[in-house]
C-alpha cells in the first residue's frame, strides 16, 4: 500500500472516530491535530534576512516564477497570516509534485532586524522544517537561529544563497568552511546555492534544464528535503495508527479468505499481532521518554520470543523473523540512550512492525 493510499485511508478512519462521539475532549483535540496534520503536509518555512535570496530560491524549487504578493496570478494564491498589526507572511498553494508532501512558507523579513527576530520566532514556532537563506549567517542570525528548539534544528537546512556572487569576489571557499561548521553544530544540512542562471532561464522559458538545476545547487537541497518530509509523513502517519490503536479503532485494511489463511506461518503472524494491538495502547505519546521506551523495549523482546518459540522455517518466514529480532535489537540500544528522540524512534519501530504483520495476514 501506498502512503498516499494509506494515508487517505487513515484520515477517513479518524474522522470516523470523531463522528462516533466516543472521544474525551483531549482526544477528539490529538484527533483533530492529527487530520489537519496529514491534510496540510509538512511545513516549510523559508527564512532569512531581507535581501538573502528567499523568494529566488522559493521560485527555482518549485519551478515557477513568484509574482509579487497582492498581483493576480493563476499559478499563486497567498494567504497573509497576521503575526502583528506591521508584520505578515505570505502562504504559497501551487499545484506541483513537491508541494504534494509540504507546504512552504515563504516569510517577508521586515528590514530592522529587531522586528525580524519577533516574525522569525513567529514563524520558527509554526515550522516542522526552516530553510534558512543567508550570505553569511552572522551573530544576529545565530542568535535569532540559537532561540529555535533542538528538534526544529535537527530538522532545518542552511541554504548559502548568491553563491556565483561570492566566487566572483574570491571569498566563497572561505565562506563555504565557515558555515559548514556552523551547519553541523546547528542544522540538518547545508547547501551552497546558486539561483542567477537558473532564475533567468525560468523567467525566460517557464524551465529549467536538469543540468542547470543541479548545477545550481537546487536539485540537491529539494532531493534531500523531498525525503526529510516524506520521514515526516511517515512520522504522521505513525502517530495516527498509534492514535487509532490505543482507542480501539481498526488500523488494518479489510481481510480477505484466503485458502492458507490456516497455514503455521499466517497463525504466528496473528498472535504477533494480536500481541502488538493489545498492548500497543501502552505507548503513549504523553508518557515520559523512559516509559514509552520500556514499554516498546518489553513489548520487542515478547515478539522476538514469539518468533523464536516456533519451530516452523521458510524463506519469507525466516526473513521476518530475522527483521524482527534486529529491530528488537535496535529498541534495547534506544532504551539506553533514554531521550525523546529515541522514544519516538522506538514507537515508530513498533508501528512498522503492526503494519508489516497486518500485510502478512491480509495477504
């Protein structure tokens, strides 16, 4: 199944179960919080100071030229979101295949770099991933940038924007090993860009040839931003089974008769399902790190018990049992690190583990 296949299905289960009126308040609010979060994507924030490049950049990714905001353009809508009576941003809705996974927010940095700050913090507390666009990430970039939390920074990309400018003055050498330093204490990835050429050729042809998209240093930064939101989906996606499990609703796709519905393997596929459905309730997303982590650490090694008590052995069987006894390896490692990130990492661990088991009795 696809995740756009089984996202689709996801949102009709949730919105199932919010109709049902079954729900505690807080519950029906995670619910809600979970559908606007698959229907919307993942947030894309474009950040920067005034004159960094921002919307040149937001023109070559997405392959369209940027009209300015208010002018009538039947590529662009904007949507201004107020952050105070001065100050607001413009929202970028355009039909293309990158904008199917994100939604990219393109911020207007006021040009006093105190207000630029208050809009940054705005902004950075609505993003799940910043492009920060910069020709030299000086301290008041890193001190604006240093307010952003640890989860958003593992998550973000420094984008070094005018880079045929730099080279043409001699300094980009020196520049380029200044911030890939800054990039690896501070964010995800760092790219060095180049949009001159390449914005021409858009405005002049409505493309851009391959070759020049990837000279530009473009085709890098959507590629690997392109995988870092389909992580997120997948996170998403995720965080809803582990909803609908823990409230009783069915996550698996309708079963079909088949004739070795029977078979040794199918019937230990199921108790390590049925396993996993009742005690995936367990793992709340409220709970403390250490209480998520030795609940999926008990539940990992019960599995691999499982597994390893049948005596049964075929190609396909094998295979899954030996994926599961390194992934309960893997939950063992994380119950050792006992942070935030490593819960998380855990939860989805065993969220795979129900899907893959509810394809192999499905099918």
């Amino acid at each position: 199944m696809s995740d756009e296949v089984e996202r689709v299905q996801v949102m009709s289960r949730l919105e199932a179960v919010l109709a049902s009126e079954t729900l505690s308040d807080a519950a029906k609010a995670q619910a809600k919080n979970l559908l606007d979060r698959l229907g919307s994507g993942v947030n894309v924030v474009v950040l920067g100071p005034k004159g960094a490049g921002k919307s040149r950049l937001c023109d070559v990714m997405l392959g369209h030229a940027l009209p300015e905001p208010g002018q009538k353009a039947s590529v662009y809508s904007f949507d201004d979101v107020q952050t105070d009576p001065d100050e607001s941003v413009a929202s970028l809705c355009l039909q293309c295949d990158f904008l199917k996974l994100t939604t990219v927010t393109d911020v207007t940095a006021p040009q006093d770099m105190d207000d630029f700050a208050a809009t940054a913090a705005w902004a950075m507390s609505r993003a799940d991933i910043v492009l920060w666009c910069t020709s030299e990430f000086g301290p008041t970039e890193a001190n604006i940038w240093a307010d952003a939390s640890d989860h958003l920074k593992d998550h973000s990309f420094l984008v070094l924007t005018k880079a045929d400018r730099l080279a043409g003055q001699g300094q980009l050498n020196h520049v380029i090993s200044a911030l890939q330093y800054i990039a690896a204490e501070e964010f995800h990835s760092f790219f060095p860009t180049s949009t001159l050429q390449a914005h021409a050729t858009l405005t002049r042809t409505g493309g851009i040839p391959d070759d020049q998209m990837a000279a530009s240093g473009i085709k890098a930064l959507k590629d690997t931003l392109l995988r870092l939101a389909m992580s997120g989906r997948r996170a998403d996606l995720d965080s809803a089974l582990l909803f609908l499990e823990r409230y009783g609703a069915d996550t698996s796709a309708p079963e079909t008769a088949k004739d070795e519905a029977s078979s040794p393997q199918r019937q230990t596929y199921q108790k390590a399902l049925d396993l996993l459905r009742s005690r995936t309730a367990d793992i709340s997303q409220d709970a403390a790190p250490d209480a998520v982590l030795n609940c999926c650490g008990a539940l990992a090694e019960d599995l691999a018990e499982l597994a390893s008590a049948e005596t049964q052995s075929a190609p396909d069987f094998d295979a899954w049992r030996n994926d599961l006894y390194e992934a309960s390896d893997k939950v063992m490692l994380m119950t050792l690190e006992n942070d935030l990130r490593s819960a998380a990492d855990a939860a989805t661990i065993i969220l795979q583990l129900s899907r893959d088991l509810q394809s192999r009795v499905s099918h």
